[in-house]
C-alpha cells in the first residue's frame, strides 16, 4: 500500500504548483511527491519547498518510497536523530534530573562549538548525549569508584540505544569512538572528540562554580586546557569576562 500522502489517488487541487529556483529564480512545476527536481534553466537541484518531509525524517524506508533524498533532508534526518537519541537519555536517567541536564548542557554547548569549528553534528550531538550513559550501572556494580568504569559500562548502552535509532554502523562506531576517549586526554586528536571535550569542560566548570568559586590564576588555566578555538573563546567570555 503507498503512503496516502504521496498517492496521487488522494490529491487535491494544488498538488501541482510551480516554485521558483533558489539559484535563477526560474519558475519549477512541482508535482507534489517530488522530493525534488532540477531547474530546467540552470541545472539547479533543490527541495520542494511545499512537500511534507515528516515521516521521511525518520523512515528507514524513505529512500525506497521518496527515492533519491535530497542533501537538505539528509541532514535533517540526522538532526532528528540527535533529538531522538536526547529522548532515550531522558528515559534512560528517568528522574535522575541532574544527570539529564549535564548531558543536556553538554550537547547544547557542542551545538554552539560544532557550527562555527564544524565536524559531524549527529555525531557529536549523540556523543554528548550517552557521554555519561554508564554512570547507573558503574554505580551498581563498581561503588567504590563508579567514574572508572563509567564509560567501559556505558558503551554497550550507548550502542544499543543507538541501534534501536537504526543509526548507521559507521555513526554508532564513531560515537562509541569519541566517548571512550573522554578520560583520555591525549588521544582526542579528531575535531569530533575536541568538540565533545570542549563542551564537557565548560559544564564541568560550570558545575564546580555552584559549589566554589575558581580564583583566577586557576581558571586561566583552565580556560588554556580548551582544545577548539571556539570552546576556548566561550570559556573566556564565560568565565574570564572577556570579549
């Protein structure tokens, strides 16, 4: 059975409409479940601006009933990803509030880092996310010292959450790549992982200042441990006031 939306069958009037091209600004007829199409006048591909993308976001099969995605939505699936990834944290920790709004502020701040130094957004984003996801079962089975073994106990979790996503191997190797670097500082050598780091120490410094203030000599140095010139440039405004 085809999806209602995209079955001529149940158009209306309006289901074929012109846009014009992005580049040129010719005029484009557009079927409505065309994904896209290419500018007859300049050879411009781009997404239809009227389509209903909702269920392609997240399909497995989207390909299959839309055929060839266009790089816009794409990208937009693996925005969706990372919310969907926030969401199963959020179940995960359950009530455990303080542990959601670390990774939380942590996956915002990445967000902040990832557009201006670039890197992999899903990626990253994911990352920050299932940073901690362990930090439950390394206190259940390793009390004495649960931060030791947070990361060994969370990647099964973070893997498993993210196959259930049906998050592309190569993604969930990567993710599973970044998080295993955090406790070790002189292997996050990728932008990914710097961007994580970056992101996880401006909350770490955040969350110690709750508790103490950081005199300044200690917080320049500090701020000199931030690996992307973005992180560092927030950390100052942040935490050195300076702009």
């Amino acid at each position: 059975m085809k999806c209602p939306g995209q079955d001529s069958r149940y158009w209306k009037p309006g289901a074929i409409y012109e846009a014009k091209c992005p580049k040129c600004g010719h005029e484009v007829e557009f079927f409505k479940d065309e994904p896209a199409r290419k500018c007859s006048n300049c050879g411009y591909r781009f997404i239809n601006p009227k389509m209903d993308f909702g269920c392609a976001s997240y399909c497995k099969y989207a390909e299959q009933c839309l055929g060839e995605l266009p790089q816009e939505l794409l990208a937009k699936r693996e925005d969706l990803l990372k919310d969907r990834v926030a969401i199963q944290m959020k179940r995960y920790f359950g009530r455990d509030f303080k542990r959601i709004a670390h990774a939380t502020k942590t996956a915002r701040y990445a967000e902040q880092i990832v557009k201006e130094e670039g890197g992999m957004p899903a990626i990253v984003l994911s990352a920050a996310y299932l940073r901690e996801i362990g930090i439950k079962e390394a206190e259940e089975k390793h009390p004495d010292n649960p931060e030791k073994y947070q990361i060994e106990e969370g990647l099964p979790i973070a893997t498993e959450i993210l196959k259930n996503l049906d998050a592309k191997e190569e993604l969930i190797e990567e993710v599973c790549n970044i998080i295993s670097k955090m406790d070790k500082d002189k292997e996050k050598d990728d932008l990914n992982s710097k961007i994580l780091h970056d992101a996880d120490l401006i909350v770490a410094i955040e969350e110690r200042l709750k508790d103490s203030e950081i005199e300044k000599t200690e917080m320049e140095k500090l701020v000199n441990r931030f690996l992307t010139k973005t992180g560092q440039e927030l950390a100052k405004k942040k935490f050195l006031n300076t702009r």
